[in-house]
C-alpha cells in the first residue's frame, strides 16, 4: 500500500479504504472530509480503477483543481488529466455539450450569466407591457431561478394551481407567462441559464435513458464534497447517475449547511441512508485545522441549534490564543482596527498577506476595510462581488466572441449590435425584436434575412445590419484556424472597441482600455494552459465555457499575496491562519433578513460556525456600535452569537461596560473611565410587580440539576443597580425572567437567568441587555 495512506488517521483511512457500495462522511469542520474524498480517488485509482470512470464534484472549480494536483503528485499527472471534476455547474455544462442536442439546444450554446438573465427578463416585461414597479426583474429572476430549481417547468407551473395563485397574491398573475416567453427566448437564443445547467441535465436523464445508461457506466465511481448544500436538482442528478453501480461517496457536514436559501436541503444528508442500500457512515472527530480555543468555542456555538447530528469534534492542536472580541465606535474604526492588528501580527509573527483573512456577511461590508487596508499598503484582494468578468467593457468583447459561437445569443447581440456605434437605434432594435418573435427566430436569422422580409427598415439602416452580419461572418471564418487569443485580439481591435475606450481619453476610458488588454493577457494565458489539458486545443469554445463557469474564487493568481476579503458564504472550505470575522452585531449577523423562524436563525448560526472553523490559528471577532447603513448612520448592538460563545474561549480586548446603554459617539473603551453623565441608563420601572409564573416540569428538572456555584456577593455594584439575586429583569431577545445567580466580575461577570418564556440561561452582562423591571 502507498505512503499516502499513512496521511490519515484510523477513522479516515476507513472511508479511503472503503470497497464498493454507498458511503458517506459526515463530520465536522476541519476533521480532513476534503482529503479524504481526494486521497480515495487516489487509492481507486490505485486499485485500478480507470481515471475515466471517476466523477467528482467539488464547491469551487478551484477545490477541483488542487484535488487534481494533489491526485498528481500521487499517481502522476497524465492519470490524473482524464479525471471529471469540478462544480454541479461546469460538469454537466460539459455533458450538455456532448448530449443537449437531444434536448434541442446547439453544442455551442451560450451560457447567460445571473445579469443576462436579468436583463432579458427585463425586456420580456417592458414588451409585455407590464408594470415594472410591480415586475420587479430581479425578483422575477429569482421566482424562476427557484421554479428551476424545484424541477418545475413550466408545463408543471401551469398544471399547479398553487403556485399560480401565490403569484397572483403577490400580485404577479402573469409570472406563468413571463416565465413561459423567459424560457422560449432563451430556447430560441440557443442559451442557458446557470439553472438550466442542472434542469436540462436531469431532463435528459429522464427522458433519455440510453444517455442515462451511458453517463451512468462511465461514472462509476461518483464522489461529491460539501454534500449539505446540494439543492434538489443537483440531488437528482446524483442520484440517477449513481442508481446503477451505487458507488457514491458523498462527505458533508450538516452544521455547516448554508445555502438553504438557494434550496439546498440538509435533508439530502439525512435520507442519503433511505436512498441507498446498504449505506456505510464514516464519523470522523478529530479536527486538525484549528487550536483547541477555536474547536471549543465553534462547538459551543452550534450547541445552540436544536437541529443537528450529534458530534464530538476535538483537536490535539494547541489551545492557542483566546477568541479575541473587539468593539469599535464605527465601521472605519473597525476597519482600522482590522489593518492594525494585521500590520502587527505581520511583524510579530513573520507572516504572509495570504495568511489573513477578513470574513463578513454581505458584501458592502468590505468598503471599510479596503480603505483601511490601503491606507496601510496592505495588499488584498476581494472575492465575490463584481467580477472582473461582470465589468461593461469586458462583457462587450465576450459579447463579440459569444456572437462567433453562437451567432442566435440575443442578449449578447443586442448588447453590442449598436456598441460602438454604428447607427442602428433602439427603433430598429424593436423592430427586428418583434419580427424575431413574429417568426420564432433569432433575432440574428431576422437580420441575416433581411432581404427577404418587409420590416419597414430604410435602406441605410439595412445596410448597416448586413455590414454586422458580415463583420460577424468574418470573424467566424477567421476561427475556423485561430485559437482564442488570436481572434480575441483581432476582434477587439476590428470592431474598434480598443478605440473607442482610448479615444475617451477620460481615465476611466483608459482604465476600460487596460482592463480589455488584461483580458487578452487572460486569454493568452488560458491558450498555453489548455496545451496541458486531455483533448483540449485552447478554441474560442473552451476560453468562454471556461470564462461563464468561472467564480472569483476559481481566479486566484497563487503567487500572489494578498489578504482575502469575502463572504462568509464564499469561505466554505477553506482555511487561513488568522480570520477577522468583521460586523459581528445584530441584524447584520444574524442578518435582519434572517431572523423570522427558528430555521433561518439557526442557518445563521451555522454560517458562524463556518466562519469561525475556518481559522487555524487564531480568530477575531469585531462589532461596531455606530454603523453606516443604507446611507445613514445607525445605533448597532452586539450579536447575540457573542454571547453564545462559551466564555472561557474569548477575551475582550475592549472592555465593555455593564448593563449600560450608551448614548453614541462617547469613547467608552476605558473601563471605569467613562463619563457617566453621558449614559443613558435604562431605568428601573419602579413600581411594577415582578409577574409570578411557575416553571414548567422541563425547567424546573433543569434547575434542579444546576451544580451549586461560587458566586460573588449578592449585593448591587456601582454599575448595575438592580442586578442582584432575585430581580426580575427584560432582555431584549429572550423577555422577562428571574436572576437566579451572579457570579465573577468586571468583564466576566454574568448572569443565570430564568427566563419565563425560554428556559435558563447563562448571560455575560458586558453583552446582555438587560433592563431592571
Ligand atoms: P471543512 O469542513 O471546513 O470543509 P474538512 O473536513 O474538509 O473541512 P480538510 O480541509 O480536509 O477538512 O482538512 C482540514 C485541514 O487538516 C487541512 O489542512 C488538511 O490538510 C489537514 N488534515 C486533515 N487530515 C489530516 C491528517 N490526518 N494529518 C494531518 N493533517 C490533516
Ligand atoms: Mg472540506
């Protein structure tokens, strides 16, 4: 057997080692599910097993690509190379390719993007006629995303009463019929959506089954990482595919579950053992990612979800450096916080920029610390967000070289068919729209056919549009024996889109200009690649394939150094030594947004989890008290996921003071010396009677097992007048209940509490709000 093996532990190497049939590995963060789904590959491979008959599917295209490398350097490269790997996405995009034109759809259909989308929706509306206050095109886009990806088409809409009557509910009647002319415009454009990718695959599969039985012997191994967040199309998919042979290994985690809002279903996880015979389930524990402080305190935070599998993750790392929590007054002092502590621990500790990363829940929160950043000259790099591919001027030149693929995709030919100008207006557009629909053509066959229709267009016009066709024409001849790069260049400077920007002048014309130089760079780059890759020639073909599945994450230039910014949602997976997890207050984390069942708020907490799990060694937690939000300056209190942490795991690096509200914008960072005239104490309400209530049999069985504690002297401090023993108190959260304790001091000190609605718990009052009743 290989060295590599000897990488594991006991219980990994079981699941590497497992023979045929159903297995899965469920546990926690850190504890090598990753590399035990890429050293399995290797030890099939190993085995005999054919490269070929091997499919895995990773988050990123990025995680792809270093389980290949890893796989490599295992059992070499050229093996290696015939291996199917990447996301749900880019993987079936691939099988599309070979096997859509069952379906109807060209080999070189194009892929729109979220913003394509959008933007067709949008016009389908406008002709409709419809009201787009009411319309709104983006929540339209996403009403159909989530159709597709619930597998109902739009035969299955029309057929459900329900769902058409919550649409009229919502005041949305015609949803039916935008989605209806959605799907025959893309149909007809020769292009996909990012659902489609995963609709169409399992409508293939199901209407075809001898491509079915095909996918099915070629795959016989199937393997897919982050199992948790498989939406139920992408569920489907696996299913049907693995049916025959049933060696499917999938490894997840469903604490670290996340993406229920784009309907993925931790219930895949939990009925994987009715789905499959004979299931095998791997529990692995130990976490080697992290300090014994992180592990701890990750896992007292997910204590609190009711619903999840029970499990014991442990580390043998160093406990390491306590959870460290800072509060700011605003979101720059937070940010500067953020570049400081990273400047520091730069010199301190001889790290890399690469070694840091600052996590935070939406993406506006980055601002801030960008500027901090660079005010330090701290290189960084933000993932997410608008992409370099997402940038007007870049989508322009895909545009042109989506047309040579795909001469049909409307939303690229309307983009560029008056850009740069040519003289062909909006007027004419619409007329070759409504022909286009009239005829159930393209809109490109409409203008290639000019001649032959009465559109009422004048001669000057029409020679305008035949010039375009033509100029398109062209550019398909020259890719016949070009690769990517050279059409690229010779597009962007035929169509005088180089010009345009440089004739501008304006810096922002010359930045247009060098990011479409970069572009080519990029495309260069991706030319001498592909040499390396099985079957591939580097074709215009495979640059914009590759290009439309793309995630920034997939980006990442690796000698390059640089701190990381990103989502929460965005970080799954991966792990850096230092984490600043930013904007930890309520209604930001948890999201407002997020906040209105048990559910949601616990997938909030799991994103925590997340976050948090994916330091190794060390994590900051930072909240601000004063926030800029949608343009205005607000009040912002501590998360309640603060509280949650054991304290034992964390120290405060900024006092915080008791009990106590404060008026915004006082210095409050040195205990003890602030100004209490400028508190806003919450006062007593005197003379209202503390509400008698009984515990329920639940509670009163909790408090009898409560262990007798050391506590402080019951008597009120100077602080927190009312915080004795026996006070009935308010939290903004939990609601009335009972001081049953007090114990420690100053920063620690804290409070058992008997909630009325919700049981006991155990609050640090430098955190909890609470008011004396
Ligand atoms: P996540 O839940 O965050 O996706 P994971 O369970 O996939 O985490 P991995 O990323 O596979 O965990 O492993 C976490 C880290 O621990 C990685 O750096 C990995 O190389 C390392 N690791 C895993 N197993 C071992 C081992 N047996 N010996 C040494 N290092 C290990
Ligand atoms: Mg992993």
């Amino acid at each position: 057997m290989s060295d590599f093996i000897d990488e594991l532990n006991d219980a990994q190497r079981a699941p590497v080692l497992h023979k045929d049939g159903p297995l899965m590995v469920i546990a926690g963060a850190g504890s090598g599910k990753t590399r035990v789904l890429t050293y399995r590959i290797a030890h099939l491979m190993e085995q005999g097993v054919d490269s070929f008959n091997i499919l895995a599917l990773t988050f990123t295209n990025k995680a792809a690509r270093e389980m290949k490398k890893r796989i490599a350097t295992i059992v070499g490269n050229s093996e290696a190379k015939n291996l199917w790997m990447g996301t749900f996405h880019s993987v079936f995009a691939k099988l599309l390719r070979f096997d859509g034109d069952k379906l109807g759809y060209p080999s070189n259909f194009t892929i729109y993007d979220t913003q394509d989308s959008q933007r067709l929706i949008a016009s389908i509306i406008k002709e409709m006629g419809l009201d787009k206050d009411i319309y709104k095109y983006k929540q339209v886009q996403n009403r159909i995303s989530s159709y597709k990806n619930s597998l109902i088409t739009v035969k299955a809409y029309f057929q459900n009463p329900e769902l058409m009557e919550a649409d009229a509910m919502a005041k949305r009647p015609r949803l039916g019929e935008i989605y209806q002319n959605y799907v025959d415009r893309c149909f007809k454009a020769g292009a996909m959506d990012f659902d489609d990718l995963l609709l169409r695959t399992n409508e293939l599969l199901t209407r075809f089954p001898e491509v079915l039985m095909k996918y099915q012997d070629r795959f016989r191994y199937i393997l897919v990482d982050e199992y948790q967040d498989t939406n139920h199309s992408q569920y489907l998919i696996v299913k049907a595919l693995s049916d025959r042979y049933q060696n499917i290994c999938v490894v997840g985690d469903d604490a670290q579950s996340i993406y229920s809002f784009r309907g993925a279903n931790i219930s895949n996880i939990l009925n994987f053992q009715r789905d499959y015979d004979d299931v095998a389930v791997y529990r692995l524990e130990q976490n080697y990612r992290s300090t014994k402080n992180i592990v701890n305190a990750a896992n007292s935070i997910i204590a609190n979800n009711k619903n999840q599998l029970e499990k014991n993750v442990w580390t043998s790392n160093d406990d390491g450096g306590l959870i460290k929590i800072h509060r700011s007054v605003t979101d720059a002092e937070e940010g500067r916080y953020v570049a400081g502590s990273i400047f520091e621990s730069k010199m301190q500790n001889q790290m890399q920029n690469g070694d840091f990363a600052v996590l935070y829940r939406t993406n506006s929160q980055s601002r801030a610390i960008e500027d901090a950043l660079r005010k330090r000259d701290i290189p960084y790099r933000i993932y997410g967000g608008l992409s370099f591919y997402q940038r007007k001027e870049i989508k322009d030149v895909l545009a042109y070289l989506r047309l040579i693929i795909n001469p049909k995709d409307e939303e690229a030919l309307k983009r560029v068919i008056n850009f740069p100008t040519r003289g062909i207006g909006q007027t004419t557009v619409d007329k070759l729209v409504v022909a286009a629909n009239h005829y159930g053509r393209s809109i490109y066959e409409v203008m290639d056919n000019l001649d032959k229709l009465n559109l009422n267009i004048n001669a000057g016009t029409q020679r305008k549009l035949t010039d375009f066709v033509t100029m398109i024409k062209s550019f398909q001849i020259m890719n016949e024996g070009s690769d990517a790069f050279t059409l690229a260049e010779h597009v962007a400077k035929k169509t005088g889109l180089l010009l345009e920007f440089k004739k501008d002048g304006t810096p922002e014309g010359i930045a247009k200009m060098e990011n479409i130089e970069e572009l080519l760079n990029g495309i260069k780059d991706f030319v001498e690649g592909q040499k390396e890759v099985a079957d591939a020639t580097g074709s215009l073909t495979e640059f914009l394939e590759d290009v439309a599945l793309a995630t920034d994450m997939d980006k990442e230039v690796e000698d390059d150094d640089r701190v990381a910014l990103m989502t929460i949602h965005l970080a799954k997976g991966l792990e850096f030594p230092y984490v600043y997890i930013v904007g930890m207050e309520e209604d930001l984390f948890p999201s407002a947004m997020s906040m209105n069942t048990r559910s949601e708020l616990e997938e909030e907490r799991r994103l925590f989890y997340v976050a948090l799990t994916r330091a190794e060694k060390q994590a900051f937690l930072t909240y601000t008290q004063n926030r800029y939000r949608w343009g205005k300056l607000i009040d912002a209190e501590p998360s309640r996921f603060l509280e949650e942490i054991e304290e034992q795991y964390v120290e405060n690096l900024t006092p915080v003071n008791d009990g106590y509200r404060y008026k915004s914008m006082i210095n409050k960072d040195i205990f003890g010396e602030v100004d209490k005239s400028k508190l806003r104490q919450v006062k007593p309400k005197n003379g209202t009677p503390p509400s008698v209530q009984k515990p329920n049999e639940n509670q009163l069985r909790k408090l009898r097992k409560l262990k007798p504690e050391i506590s402080s002297p019951a008597k009120p401090m100077d602080l927190d007048p009312g915080l004795v023993i026996g006070a009935r108190v308010n939290h903004t959260r939990f609601g009335r209940g009972k001081i049953l304790n007090i114990e420690g001091a100053g920063n620690d000190k804290k409070a058992e509490i008997h909630f009325d609605q919700g049981g006991i718990k155990k609050l640090l009052l430098r955190f909890a709000k609470l008011e004396v009743l």
